[in-house]
C-alpha cells in the first residue's frame, strides 16, 4: 500500500514543470513596459486636455493607440500581452507617442522582436568618460565597435583615417559593411581581399550566439543584398575569431600608407564591445598619424 503510495507520488513529481515559453514571457514584458510608460504621461504633455472624469494615471489606452495611428482594440491586445505581430513602423509610432528616450526605444524593439528603422546615434550610448578616454588617445585612432562591427564611437583621427565618417549616415557605421560597399573605404584597405574574409568568417562565428537577434538578421541580409562579394564568402562557411597584434595596412587619401597595430579591448564580452586602438608600427606611420590628427583638428 506504501509502495503504490510512493510510486504514484514518483510519477506525478517525474511531470515537472511546464516548458519555458520565451515568446509568452517577452509579450507579457513588453505589456507591462507600455503600461508603466503610458500611466507616467500627464494628458498635457502630448497636447490633450486631462477633463473631470480621468481616472486612469497618464494617458488612456485609446489615446495611444490615437497618437500612433493604430486601431483602439488593437493596441489593448497589445498590452493584454496577445500574440499578435508587431511591425517596425508600428513599433516606431508607439515609442514616438510615449516619448521614449533611446535606452527605452531600444528595450522596446528588442522585446517586439523588430528592428529599429532609425536607431539613435550609437555615440549618445557610449559613457562620457569613454568618449574621454578616445580623445585623450588622439592622435591614435581609436573607435568603440561591437561584435556586429558597428561603431558605436570614434575620435576625430579614426574618423578620417579610412574615410570621412561624419558623413556616414548612422545606420551605415559598421565596418564591415562598410569594407564590402563603401567606395572610399575600400580603397583605403590595402589587404581588402584578406581583411574581409576575415571579418566575413568572424561575424559567421558571432552570429552564432545571436541568432534569434533581429539587428544581426538585418545586418546579414543586408550584406547578402548589397554585396555579391559578401555572398560569395558567406557560402565558404568559413568560422573565425578577432585576433589582435597583427599589422593592419591603410592607405590614406590625406597622408597616404599607414602601418598601424590593432588592439582590441573587450569592454563587455556579454555585449561584444570593446575599444579598438590603432598604434604605429613604425616611425614614419607615426609622423603622419600627427599630421592627420594636425589637418582634422585644424578643420582641414
């Protein structure tokens, strides 16, 4: 009688709990998120009266839905944590109506699953005394990228060294596909063909550990889109990793051939940040980093 007692027991406990369901947890995450960021709202704030009868804290779910151009049920579908899809464009016109700064625009996306369409300037998110530390290493170049190869900060002298980055839109800033479509800076890789196989096979392996991230999805097609080359080496399925310490050759509209050391410094490996210097491997390199850093200081 024990004995069956204890077995049945056994068997019951053997069930366990009920699996994990990611895509559940991350709608009921981005309900409550568009709660809390709705009732913070004063009425006021977006040009609407707040009348007598309001009960609800901040902004009612109807007038989001309002100020995003999007239907009443559907929006309170959306905070029920349903499982309905939700597009860029929409994802954009809610943060607009909830005037979420970039910390919160940026949490939003990711937990709608979407890309950005209009990222902020990835400078805004580095911290000041980073942004210190690349001034302070001038005339060297130095920039922030992460494993995805975005800049997401440089000095005045790296943003010269291999084009003029200022005038890159934002969302362009990343090395590599910059490396396989931007004229300019192609012609300033002296080794290109190697120096993309290269970055080619390390965002293969990087890739890896975020493919159920929409940015990297975007960024690969955007590559295979634009770039026959990158086709082509994307269908080697060639697997490497950063390395440092070897002598990187660029050539310079201004001041012509550099040879320049690359240090990559892992600032977050969980994120894949990290502060890439580039040091002169010879003397000469040196005297034109100095003019460079002369000339782009000077306005020139």
């Amino acid at each position: 009688m024990h004995a069956e007692v204890h077995a049945g027991t056994a068997a019951t406990t053997d069930i366990g709990p009920p699996p994990f369901d990611g895509a559940r947890v991350r709608r009921r995450e981005l309900a409550d998120f568009l709660r809390s960021r709705r009732e913070r709202i004063a009425p006021e704030r977006v040009g609407l009266p707040r009348g007598r009868r309001r009960r609800t804290p901040g902004l009612r779910r109807e007038e989001v839905a309002h100020l995003a151009s999007v239907g009443v049920t559907w929006y309170t579908w959306l905070e029920q944590a349903r499982d309905i899809q939700v597009s860029a464009g929409v994802a954009d016109a809610i943060a607009r109506a909830l005037l979420l700064d970039g910390s919160e625009r940026s949490h939003l996306f990711t937990l709608a699953g979407v890309t950005d369409p209009a990222p902020e300037n990835g400078c805004d998110g580095v911290p000041p005394a980073l942004l210190e530390v690349l001034r302070q290493l001038e005339p060297m170049p130095a920039c922030i990228q992460n494993s995805r190869y975005d800049l997401l900060a440089y000095n005045r002298t790296y943003g010269h060294l291999l084009c003029d980055l200022d005038a890159v839109p934002v969302e362009d800033r990343n090395c590599m596909l910059l490396a396989f479509t931007h004229d300019e800076w192609r012609r300033a890789l002296v080794d290109r063909a190697e120096t993309v196989r290269v970055m080619a096979a390390n965002y293969r392996a990087q890739l890896a550990e975020h493919l159920a991230e929409p940015a990297w999805k975007h960024m690969l097609r955007r590559l295979q889109r634009e770039s026959a080359e990158f086709r082509e080496l994307w269908e080697r399925h060639e697997v490497g990793r950063t390395t440092s310490g070897r002598i990187k050759r660029f050539r310079n509209a201004r001041v012509g051939l550099l040879h320049l050391y690359g240090n990559p410094l892992w600032l977050a490996p969980q994120l894949g940040a990290r502060l890439v210097t580039y040091v002169p491997a010879d003397e000469e390199t040196r005297e034109r980093l100095e003019k460079l850093h002369a000339m782009v200081a000077a306005g020139g």
